[in-house]
C-alpha cells in the first residue's frame, strides 16, 4: 500500500462565546485554519506500472473515517479504452473497487482519485493520486529495453546500425509502428533472435554532424499485449569522417550504340600507357570515400564542353554519360573544383584536373575463311593473291565468312557492313562481278555472305576478282567508335580449265 498525506481546511461559523477581547475579530464570512490535521491515504495497486493479478480487488485507504459518497463520486479506473464499471464495497476506512468484468491481462490501466473528498466529520481534504498499472498473470512483468548497443549517448559513425534488445518477445507490427527516429531519417526495422531484438539500420546513412534521439513510445507491446511501462528514449551522436577525399581513378567505359554502360562494365585507366579510349565512351570517376554527389556535378568542367548527364552506380562513383561521341584525337580537360565535398561535408584538397584523348580504336578483320579453302586468311593486307575453287554451275556460289575484332550490335551497324563490301571481277574484262544474294550474321562479330557469279575463266586464261572492305573516315565502323583505319583488300585468283 502506498500512503499519501493531504491537507484539508475546515469554514468557521460566527462565534457566539467568545472573550470581549475576540469580539472585535467575529467578522461576518470569516475563514480559519481550525485543524492542521493532514489526511493520509493508501491505495492498492501502491506503485507506478505496478502489474496486478486480473481477478485482484482494487482499493483505497483513508486514516480517517471518510464520506463516502464524495470519495466513490471521485474514484476511478479507466484504460485508453474508457473508463472501467463496478461496485464499491466499504470496509471500515477502505474501500474496494470489484470491475463488472475481471480486468484484461497486457492492459495498461490509471486509478484516479484526484479532487475534493469530506471526511465523517465534514471536513474537506484535497487528493491527487494517479497511478497507472498493469493487469496480467501472476509474475508477468511488463516489457522493457534492457540494452542498446551501442549505449545510449555514444557516437556512431553515418552507417551503423543500432540494436535494442527487449526483455521480451515484442509484437513485432504494433512495436515497429511506436519507433521513431528523430529527426526524421529514412531507417530499415529487422527483427531477430525471436522478436526481442530489434536492428535500426539507416537506409543510407544518418545525416552528419547530427544527434538523433531514438524513441520507443510506451504504446510498443510485447506478444500477449502487455505495453512497455514507459516510453523509452536513446540518444546518438553521428561524426562522419574528417578526412578530405581524393580521386582513386579515372577509366573510359565503352559505350556500345551510344547505350549507358552497365554498372559492372569494365573499361581502360585513362593513365595507363596502352589505354584504349573509344569515341563513344563514359567517364567513370571514383573517389576515396562516399562523395556528395550534386556537389560533384557542380565542381565537373570538360573542355571542349560536351553535354552529358550523371549516373552514381555506387556511394564513390560518377559516371558522366556523353550525349555524342567524342572526336578522335581531340584532347579534352576534366576539371573539378574544390567545391566537390564528400557526404560529410569534406572537400577535396585542390581542384582535380584530368586529360584525355579518345583515339579510333582499330577495328580489325580478325579472320577471313572463303568457302573451298582449307586454311582461313588471317593477315591483311596480303601481297599474293588466294587461289578460288568455285562451285558447280548455274550460280558458282562461294561463301564469304568474316570475323571482326568488335562486335556490330545493332540491325543499321550490321546493314551498313554488308552494304560496304564489294567484290569486282578485274579479269577476264567484260564479264559481270560476283552478287552477293544472300547473307546472315552468325554472331554480332561474325559475318557470311554467300555471292554467285564466281564463272572460271576461258582456257588460257585467269580470272582475277578483288575483295574490298572500305575503312578511314567513311569507312565501317561500329557505334562504339571502333573503325577500320584503312581500306581493306584481298586480291583471289581463279585458274580456267
């Protein structure tokens, strides 16, 4: 039980015996603190989130004999429910409070006796008592957050997670909807180890520098419903990092069609001696440490300027994406001022500046098998000519089959190849040149042709026919840059009868 003193005062009528010296103070109205006596009062449950068997009578002792009329117009049980009905029952200075139905076990409850009461005698006594309680099983103890790790008020750094660990299994639904961070911060809730551990993990990183405060507002129950006995809150530092970032590498990334690379594509360090940077390629930049990203864009200069956007594949990467390829042996500048900061606000020592050159990136035909021919022709340009064996007429068909060092993907890349190639008939003159009639691409870097027309020269004579694959400028070239740097010639013979 636990007792609580409280003063009460008491009106005074007019005096009608009192001495001649008093007289002079019976004024009409008057008020006097006639007894000092103090009311004590006791109730069960006695303690703040005590937890009481369902079934237990509640009740509330006086020292004194009391009015009971005014004490029962005060007394009350209520939950966030609303307030709880029952009977009163006195017994001598207590009285017991019996609920219409029994109370609900995970309940959080409040006994209220907080106004004016009289006691037997008339007299008026001011009470406040306010207790809340649990109602539950003998031994069911309301659930609480025994640890947070790390403790609460240490520093943690942008990325760590924090853990609470409960001393019970918690609703899991109802318990993630009373956690809140503030100020707010996009965070990830996952609970482990049967749901008394709870993992708070930012979907990013905490803002930095900063405190945030983790709540647990006391409406978080465990699994029979029984509420945390108070709201629970846990205090962090966040400090990122103070180190300035720097610029780890600076790589071409081919961009095959003109199409953005894929975040895993792999491409050549700029600074490398024997890089190979495409016309069409992205710059990828990666940086020490997780950067600011709209401060990047905004430090970013390249000169000749070319328009372009960003991509950010990973927390250290930039990846400018040109719109156009870009010219071939032109060098360019990229620069980035020191307003370029990491995500903690660190900027990096000095403006970064970088140069490049895109270069053609020699297409090459790797192989070149003519149907009839045993042996593939594998170096060009050759300065002898390769014997024909045409097939049967009416068509002396022959099948051309090329294998380029790049791949052609597209269908207007894989047109253009096929309408480039051309094969004339030097000798015996007057005679038509071989048609190419049909073709396919066995692989986006393979190519055959078949062409009819291959007729054998007369006796005595030879026929001579020249294989032509335009390169340079005007010449193939796939949409990644890559072209043939030169023309391309294969000269075959054909011996008559």
């Amino acid at each position: 039980m636990r007792a609580q003193a409280v003063s009460r005062r008491a009106p005074c009528a007019f005096r009608y015996f009192m001495t001649i010296g008093l007289i002079a103070l019976a004024l009409s109205g008057c008020e006097l603190l006639l007894d000092r006596d103090s009311l004590t009062v006791d109730s069960f449950p006695g303690e703040p989130f005590q937890v009481v068997r369902v079934d237990a009578l509640l009740s509330i002792s006086f020292d004194r004999p009391m009015d009971h009329h005014t004490v029962e117009t005060l007394f009350q049980i209520d939950s966030d429910r609303g307030a709880i009905s029952g009977t009163f029952r006195w017994d001598r200075h207590t009285l017991w409070f019996t609920p219409h139905r029994p109370l609900s076990p995970g309940t959080r409850y409040q006994l209220r006796l907080n106004g004016q009461v009289r006691d037997a005698r008339g007299r008026e006594h001011r009470v406040a008592v306010e207790l809340p309680f649990f109602a539950g099983a003998p031994g069911h103890l309301p659930p609480d957050v025994t640890t947070s790790n790390p403790p609460t008020g240490s520093t943690i750094a942008p990325t760590d997670s924090i853990s609470l660990q409960f001393s019970a299994p918690m609703d899991e639904t109802v318990t993630s909807r009373n956690v809140s961070v503030q100020p707010a911060a996009e965070h990830t809730l996952t609970w482990q180890e049967g749901g008394t551990l709870l993992l708070i993990t930012p979907l990013s990183r905490w803002r930095t520098p900063s405190s945030i405060t983790l709540r647990v507002a006391a409406d978080a129950s465990d699994q029979d419903g029984a509420p945390l006995t108070r709201e629970r809150r846990f205090l962090f530092s966040v400090q990122g990092l103070t180190d300035r970032p720097s610029v780890t590498s600076v790589y071409a990334i081919p961009m095959i069609d003109g199409r953005e690379p894929a975040d895993e594509a792999a491409g050549d360090n700029v600074n490398a001696p024997d890089a190979v940077i495409p016309l069409w390629s992205a710059i990828r930049i990666r940086f020490s440490q997780p950067m600011e990203h709209s401060s990047v864009e905004r430090a970013w200069r390249l000169e000749p300027s070319i328009t372009g956007s960003f991509r950010r594949p990973t927390a250290d990467t930039v990846v400018f994406v040109p719109s156009e390829p870009f010219e071939p042996g032109q060098t360019y500048r990229v620069t980035l001022s020191s307003q370029a900061s990491d995500v903690d606000g660190n900027r990096i020592a000095g403006a970064f500046e970088q140069t490049i050159t895109p270069t053609e990136t020699g297409l090459r035909i790797e192989r070149l098998q003519v149907s009839g021919s045993p042996h593939p022709i594998t170096e060009f340009p050759d300065t002898g000519s390769v014997a024909l064996d045409p097939s049967a007429p009416p068509y002396f068909a022959m099948l051309f089959q090329f294998e380029f060092s790049h791949p052609f993907r597209s269908p207007a890349e894989k047109q253009a190849v096929v309408n480039a190639l051309s094969i004339v008939r030097l000798l015996p003159g007057g005679q038509p040149s071989p048609t190419a009639v049909q073709y396919g691409w066995v692989t986006d870097r393979v190519l055959s042709v078949s062409y009819h027309g291959f007729r054998p020269p007369g006796s005595n004579e030879q026929g001579l026919f020249l294989l032509r694959i335009p390169g340079g400028p005007s010449g193939i070239q796939t949409a990644g840059g890559h072209r043939l740097g030169t023309d391309v010639e294969v000269l075959f013979h054909m011996e008559g009868p």
